[in-house]
C-alpha cells in the first residue's frame, strides 16, 4: 500500500498518474495547500520542504519525497517506465531531470504570475512566458523523430505532461508544436492519466481568493522552516 499525500497540482498529479499506470494500490491523503497542511509536524517528518507530494511505501516503512525521487523509487517498485539497460535508463533520467530542473519551475512560475498576482508585472509575465515556451519547443524537437521523450513511454513522460496540460491557461497555442501535439493527444486519452490527472478536481480550492491561503503557499521564508523545525523538536 502507498499512501500518496497529495494536492491537486501538476506536482501531484505527476504521481497519482504514475500510480495509476503501475497500478499500485494506494491511499489517498489530501495535503490542503492553501489551509497549510504542508506545514503540520505529522508531514513534515515525511517531507522537510513542506511540499507536497510525498509518499509512504507501508511495505517497506520508507517515505520518499520529491517528485522526481517518487517517480524512481515508484518504477522500481513496479519495476516498469524506467529500464534497467544503462544507455536507456539515464535517457529517461536526464528527461525526468529536465522537467524537475526546467519545465516545472518555469511554469510554476508563469502561473504565479497569471493566476495569483494582482498587479501587472509585464517584465516577469513576459519572462517565464517565453522560457515556457521555449521549453515546449525544446520537448517539440526531441519529439520528432522519437514517440515519448526518452523513446519508450516512461517517468520522465509522466512528469512533464501534468506541466504541459495547462498550456491554455498559460497563454500557449501547442498548435504550433506539431509533434509536441501529437504527444500530447496520446497521453491525455491514456486511461491512467485521465485518472490521475482527474485525482481530487472536486476539491474545493480557493487559493487565488482567499489571503490567509495565498500567504500559506507563497509567503513563506526561513522563519518558517525554523518555526516548523521547533514544533518537532518539543
């Protein structure tokens, strides 16, 4: 049994997808972003960057956090989406790192600014919109003349779709980036991502409205991890 602590964010359905594509059993605990659920001292002992996602493995006692760290350790529990062959394995690492590394952080960061900012900022919009961008067509290029991103469907498939799913809302046209389409039409109708992807879409979320859950997830510095540190140590 896996219990997966999760919100519905491209960051967790990066997991909930991989886990419905492995088929694993799994256990579902919300972690409410903008009720401050990631900073109770139960999570934090799973998860010191007071992030989700995380999950514990009840078989083995091990909790792993990160979502990149949970995607490894998932598929070698399953033992499928990342081969053993070397050449082939670190193809799909060095793809998995690249969404972690680029892909996730830039369109975070874009929809920031889209979806949570009040005043208009022109040079950071115009900032991560065209690093998003540009990462679309980096994803369309390698896609040209391969089907998934490392060849085979993998880990680093799973995790970067969840970032390019909002790329309306995000103010792209994947139009233009013609295999990226393609791509991306086979996996959105994949029964596993349509699960996973639609993990917890009921949930009431009101961070872009509500001030006490904006300053949760985006006012946060040392103090709070220092002041999250001293409730585990009393």
């Amino acid at each position: 049994m896996i219990k997966l602590y999760y919100w519905p964010t491209p960051n967790g359905q990066k997991i909930s997808i991989m886990l419905e594509e492995c088929e694993l059993k799994y256990e579902v605990k919300p972690v409410n972003i903008g009720a401050g659920d990631q900073f109770a001292p139960d999570f934090l002992r799973i998860s010191p960057n007071n992030r989700m996602p995380a999950i514990v493995d009840t078989d083995t006692g091990l909790s792993v956090f990160e979502g990149g760290a949970i995607l490894i350790y998932l598929a070698e529990k399953a033992e499928m989406l990342l081969p053993d062959e070397p050449e082939a394995r670190i193809d799909v690492l060095q793809w998995l790192f690249w969404q972690a590394g680029g892909l996730g952080p830039m369109a975070g960061q874009l929809s920031h600014f889209v979806n949570y900012v009040e005043e208009d900022i022109p040079y950071a919009h115009k900032r991560y919109a065209n690093e998003y961008d540009r990462l679309l067509a980096v994803m369309d290029v390698r896609l040209r003349d391969r089907e998934f991103l490392a060849g085979d469907y993998s880990i680093a498939d799973i995790a970067s779709f969840p970032w390019v799913l909002p790329y309306r809302r995000l103010g792209n046209d994947l139009d233009k980036f013609t295999n990226l389409r393609r791509w991306f039409d086979t996996l959105k109708v994949r029964p596993a991502v349509q699960k996973g992807v639609d993990l917890g879409k009921d949930w009431p979320r009101d961070e872009a409205r509500n001030e006490k859950a904006r300053a949760m997830m985006f006012d946060q510095d040392s103090a709070t991890v220092f002041a999250a540190a001293r409730v585990l140590e009393n």
